[in-house]
C-alpha cells in the first residue's frame, strides 16, 4: 500500500513538474527565437539615424525644475493646458516638419517597410540576441512615429495608446509573414527572448512626454545596452520618472503601473531596479519610503509645439532639410535603402524591396550559398543553417573528358 502510494505520489510530482515545464513554454513565433551568440553580422540603419539626427531635439538631463504657468496670448484668456511637473522635460521629435509633407511621410514609411523585410531576406537566427534586440526596437520606434505622425497635430495621445483601439494591440506589422502589434514585440518577443528584463521598457518610445526618450541615433547590436541603460538614467533621474512626495510616498511614473509583468513584487522589484540608476536627493527619499505610488503620467505628444516652440526657433524647419539630409548618407550608386543619391524623386521606388543594403556582403554570399545548398538537396523545406554550408566541403570539380583522337 505505501509502495503503491509513493508511485502515485511520484507520478502527481511529475505531472506538475510537467505542467510547470508546459507553462513557462516560449510562445515567441519560430522564426523569431534563434540566434547565433558567436555572430558577426549587423543590420545597418544608416538611413534612420540621418532622420533621427536631423529631426529630435535632445534637451539634455533633467533639472527637475517645474514649468513656469503657461501665459494666455494677447487678446484671448486661453491657456495652453501643460503638465508643468513634466511640461520641459524629454527629448522631442519635429513632428511638424512632416505635416504638410508627403515625401517627408513616404520616407519614413518607406524605413519601416524594409526594417519588416529584414527577415525575409536574413533570418533572424544568424544575428546574436544583442543584434535582434537592436532590430527590434528600431522596429518598434518607427512604426510608433509613422503611427502618430499619421494623426498628428493631435496632441494628447492617452487613448492613442490605451484601450481598445490602441495603436499597441493592432497588428500594423507583417514580419517573417507572421503578423505582430507592438504588444506582441514587447510582451512575447521581448519579453521572453531577453528574460523579463526590464531595461527593455526604456527603448521602447511612446511620443509622449511621460515615457522614454527618443534618441538621435538608431540602436545598434554594438551598443544597445549602453544605450538603453542611458535612457534609464535621463528617465529615472526626471521628474516624469520618478517624484518624492513626502517621507512615506514616494510617486512614480504611470508606466511602471502598465508594465508591471517586469516587477513581479511591485514595491521591491521597482525599489531595486530604481536605486540602480537613481541619484541625488530622491535615492534618499525612495529608500526611506513605505510605499510607492505609480501616478505620475503626461500622455503630451513630444512635438516641438506647445512649451517648447522656443526650440524651433533655431531648428530646421523645412522638409527638404530633412530630405537632403539623409542624401548624402546612401551609396552614390543608388544602392540604399531609400535610394536617395539620384534624387528624392526616386526614392519611394528605390526602396520597395531592396533593404540589401542593410547587410554586409559576406552574410549576403553565405546565404545565397544556402539558397544552393537547398536547392542542390532538392528536399522539400529542407533545414541548411549557416554552419552546415562551412561545413560542407565544396564538390570536387568533374574531370575533363579526354580529346578525341584524331584518327
């Protein structure tokens, strides 16, 4: 009887061992889990960072200082309505310059259209995790713009991005055929191929003032932790992020409220992560709190408009700044993404599905050689990886039938 229990005790314990295992299963789609740790290759963005650098305006780190009250205009007792916690806070992207510019919109457009082309041309799984992580964001973050730029002058983007017409949960990308939301980037790709960690949330812009910085520059595999630990700083280290109320308060922004999957134990979770990037007096006060409270919130889209028309002043304010910009980055032979070195008028068309020159030459040989190897096998989906065509030692050439005699 007590044999025959412990079997049954045994088999419930592999049953829940097999229920755990069920559970934390991946569900991130199969073309996006691999990946080669010892890869060389890069996916190149020249083209998003000449717009990026050309149009976000870096305000530097935060003072912490609060907005003076918005003054009403000459003959009218209208006020601009601001949070002024947060009001002069965040880096700012010249939304207005592609308001009244086609052009100015098919080019950004068209920088989407072959970031989701990228797989179709080089799986993912020949980059390292690092090169994904950097595909991904940069993914992400032009398709919020063109997403706002798309409704733009709207200025509060709150129901933009919550609820059940969110940008967020709409499938606007088509990627390796799967369609995805940019929830679906965040909180399956991302969220299980880099290990619930939150860094991840501080390169994922919003256009709003009261979430993470846009940069002037795309990421890149080679420094996309650095870069996402620098946005965690400016976010931290601002009044948008983080805010002492009083000795047993402290306030947060509303963000860490809507990711909460990345703080499992809200308060000690958040409290560990904070105190990494956090100084200054509000350290201090965070580690003297007993609660915190995520309430600090500014859903103002960061256009140059509003508080901070002052910074137009002295900024490009013409589309073909922007155009000519990113001229002088692409390959005179035309090759690039946007194709911009014979002419913007050429460029949409250039464009449409040839991101090649996203990838150096030798990965573009390596899978041109799989593409043969496929082929060769004649097997139908066959499986040919990178490594399996350097293994292969090339066939040896057919001899040369002997010349005919003469005779």
């Amino acid at each position: 009887m007590k044999q025959g229990l412990s079997v049954l005790l045994a088999s419930f314990g592999l049953m829940a061992l097999t229920n755990v295992v069920v559970a934390v299963e991946s569900t991130v789609p199969e073309p996006f889990r691999g990946f080669d740790a010892n890869s060389k290759y890069t996916i190149g963005y020249d083209d998003l960072t000449a717009v990026l650098k050309t149009v976000v305006v870096d305000v530097g780190r935060s003072t912490r200082e609060v907005a003076e009250p918005p003054q009403a205009k000459t003959g009218t007792r209208m006020k601009a309505k601001v949070k002024r916690l947060t009001a002069n806070e965040g880096n700012r992207f010249y939304y207005e310059t592609f308001q009244d510019s086609e052009e100015s919109r098919q080019f950004l457009r068209d920088i989407q259209d072959s970031l989701e082309q990228v797989p179709d041309i080089a799986p993912l799984e020949n980059f390292s995790r690092d090169e994904q992580l950097a595909y991904w964001l940069n993914l992400y973050n032009v398709t919020v713009l063109n997403e706002i730029i798309a409704i733009y002058p709207k200025r509060d983007l709150k129901k933009v991005l919550n609820g059940k017409n969110s940008i967020l949960s709409k499938k606007l990308l088509t990627v390796a055929g799967i369609p995805l939301s940019l929830d679906d980037i965040q909180y399956t790709i991302l969220n299980q191929n880099y290990d619930n960690n939150p860094l991840i949330i501080y390169g994922l812009y919003m256009g709003v003032v009261g979430g993470p910085n846009i940069r002037k520059s795309a990421y890149t595999g080679a420094d996309v932790w650095r870069a996402l630990e620098n946005n965690a700083y400016d976010f931290v280290n601002s009044n948008r992020g983080t805010y002492s109320l009083d000795e047993r308060t402290f306030r947060v922004s509303s963000m860490y409220d809507r990711n909460r999957d990345y703080f499992p134990k809200f308060k000690e979770d958040l409290s560990a992560h904070l105190v990494k990037y956090m100084d200054g007096y509000e350290r201090i006060e965070l580690e003297k709190a007993t609660s915190i409270k995520p309430d600090i919130y500014d859903w103002t889209v960061t256009d140059l408009g509003g508080t901070h028309q002052r910074i137009g002043g002295s900024f490009a304010d013409s589309s073909a700044a922007l155009l000519d910009s990113y001229k002088g980055t692409t390959p005179a032979d035309g090759g690039g993404v946007m194709g911009a070195a014979v002419g913007y008028g050429s460029a949409t068309a250039a464009s449409k599905g040839k991101p090649l020159s996203r990838f150096d030459q030798e990965l573009l040989a390596k899978l041109h050689k799989i593409d043969d190897a496929r082929m060769m096998e004649n097997q139908r989906n066959a499986s040919v990886s990178i490594e399996d065509v350097e293994d292969t030692p090339a066939p040896a050439p057919e001899a040369e039938p002997a010349p005919e005699s003469e005779e």
